[in-house]
C-alpha cells in the first residue's frame, strides 16, 4: 500500500489547524505546528513533510521567516511551502513568492480550492524530482570533469604544505559523513563532499615562508594568514555552478566560529551557512590528528575531546553531536586514507 503524502500545517490557531486538517484528512497524512521553532523541527525530522501549509501572522517567529530558514537549510530546502493567511495585500504575496513559496492562499478558505491547490503541488513536486534525476544522468560526464578539476585545485593548495594532499581527501568524506548524519539530502551531502577539498584554496595566495613558517607566526604574518578565505572566494569567484557557489561558500566562512570569534567576518551561529560549520570540524579534526610541520599528531581521543569542549564555542552544538555520532566511519576513513602508503587516483 502506498503510503499518504505528509502535509505539515503550521499556524497559531486551533480552529485554523482543524479546518485545514479536516480538508486534507482523508489523503493525507496531517502533521501540525503551532509554532515556527515547531514546525523547523518537525520539518527536518523524519519522516519529513512532502509539504508545509503555513500562516504568516504568529508570534515570536513568523511565517516569513519559518519559510526563510526552511530554504536555508539544505535539509528542508526542497519541501513545497503554500502560504495560508490572512494577510491578502499585493506586497504581501510578492515577499511570499520571493522567500520561495509555491503558492499563495488567503483566508478564509475553500477546502475543494485547498485540496487542489496541495494535489497539484505534489504533482509539481514529484515531477521536478523526476526531472532532476534524469538531467543528473544526462549531464554525469560533465560534472565528472568538472569534479576531476575541483579535486585538483584542492589538493593543489595542499601540496604547498602538505606532502601528499591526502587532507582534502579526508576532510571531504568526514564533511559528507557528518552531513548524512544530519540527514540532508543525498545529492547535498555528495555536492559537500566535492565542494570541501576547494576550502584552502585561497592557500595558493600565502607566501611560503608564511605557510611552512614550522614556528608560531608573528601578528603580521598571522594577518596575511587570515586573508586566506577571501583569496580563496576571490579564485573560485562567482558562478552559476551549484558546486562552485558552495565551494565558495566553504573556502569564506570555514574559519568562522560559532561565537563570532572567527574569521574574515566574524559571523556567528546560523549565520555561518551550514557547509561551512560542518567543513570547520572536519577540518580542525583532521589537522589536530595529522602531523604537521610545528606539531605531532594528536591522539584521537584528545582531538575528540577538544572538539567536544569547543561545542557552542568554535563548532555548532548540533554538528559536533552528529560528528561524535560517525567517529566510527570517520576514524575507517583516516585509517583509509593515512599519509603513507595510499595512492592518490
């Protein structure tokens, strides 16, 4: 039997969630939230909704900014949402569609037009899911050179002070693992996963003697050390290119904390966009446990342990469980690719 398609409806009125509800009952699967915090929890959990019917006007956190962070998020990024409210000026349906809604439907409501409205969205929605899949196997040997390319840039960058170039390979697959662990979406876990290696690319900028200095670096040195993010941005530049968009967002933002002690904006918490802080911990991770120049590798218990301390500090809280969630695959994964005795393809 094929399961009912999960309709998340979110609003601050009991009355409104009943009428709702009572229209869709009988196909769907109802999911309800009286609150924004609510319903981004509900709609990054699992099952996730297949759509999310939601009011504008509810206290604290409104329906704009439900839906803003709901497309900020890869997790929930592709979820259709229908706004269902009250507010019925020209100007408030425009910033509706322009936050990424698929429709607009004002109260009070016509369960038939409401139904429809949902049918014909799902019907949207699994098409363009369809469509997705058959432009992904049209356009594989593309992206397979332009990954080829990405690859190399990135360990490029790692050969100016590091050997082997086996960093980006590791980091990438902790970064695609800790991603999976927040459930995001197959396809975004695996564009992270090609996008990390580019993190230090702006590297290449660095002089030597800065970059290999095997000694503490002194302010001005550690100055030009700090412009590494937006050299990086400043190579990759802007692009069309799904894969180089967060390439570029990785290689800005990876050295920002969840604080707002980083680096080079001082951004914090969820301003920091997710594929950074997730890249933040592979890399730190990485780098404590490889030995480098001025230092031993750290044992992993130790490196664990710090990144753990630097939860709600360095890291996102959130991350660094998912992280201690995979250590095990994490740790095949350095043992797979260890810095001596592995062939770079």
């Amino acid at each position: 039997m094929t399961e009912k398609p999960i309709v998340l409806v979110v609003d601050d009125t009991p009355e409104n969630i009943d009428v709702l509800s009572g229209a869709l009952r009988g196909d769907y699967k109802i999911k309800v939230a009286a609150s924004g915090e609510t319903a981004l929890r509900i709609a990054a959990g699992e099952p996730k909704p297949d759509i999310v019917l939601l009011d504008i006007m509810m206290p604290e956190m409104d329906g704009y900014e439900v839906c803003r962070r709901l497309k900020a998020n890869p997790v929930t990024a592709r979820i259709p949402v229908i706004f269902i409210t009250a507010k019925a000026e020209v100007s408030d349906e425009q910033r509706g569609f322009e936050l990424g809604a698929v429709d607009y439907i004002t109260k009070p409501i016509s369960p038939p037009i409401v139904r429809a409205r949902v049918r014909t969205q799902l019907a949207l929605y699994d098409q363009r899911r369809e469509l997705e899949k058959i432009v992904a196997e049209r356009t594989s040997e593309l992206n397979e050179t332009r990954l080829a390319v990405i690859r190399r840039l990135g360990r490029a960058a790692e050969f100016k002070d590091n050997e082997t170039g086996l960093h980006v390979i590791r980091m990438s697959r902790y970064s695609r693992l800790i991603a999976e662990a927040i459930r995001v979406s197959d396809d975004w876990a695996e564009l992270l996963l090609n996008a990390a290696p580019m993190h230090d690319i702006g590297k290449i900028g660095i002089p030597d003697h800065i970059l290999r200095k095997p000694g503490k670096l002194d302010p001005d040195e550690w100055e030009t050390m700090r412009r590494h993010p937006a050299f990086g941005a400043e190579i990759i530049s802007d692009h069309p290119s799904e894969l180089l968009r967060l390439s570029r967002e990785i290689a800005l933002a990876h050295h920002e904390k969840w604080d707002g002690a980083g680096y080079p904006y001082g951004l914090a918490g969820e301003d920091i966009p997710i594929s950074a802080r997730i890249v933040a911990i592979a890399d730190v991770f990485d780098a404590l446990t490889t030995e480098r120049p001025y230092k031993p590798a750290w044992a992993v218990e130790k490196a664990v342990a710090l990144i753990e301390q630097e939860a709600g500090r360095h890291f996102d809280p959130t991350l660094v469980g998912a992280f201690r969630e995979v250590l095990p695959q994490v740790l095949e994964v350095r043992d797979r690719y260890a810095e001596h005795g592995v062939h770079i393809d």
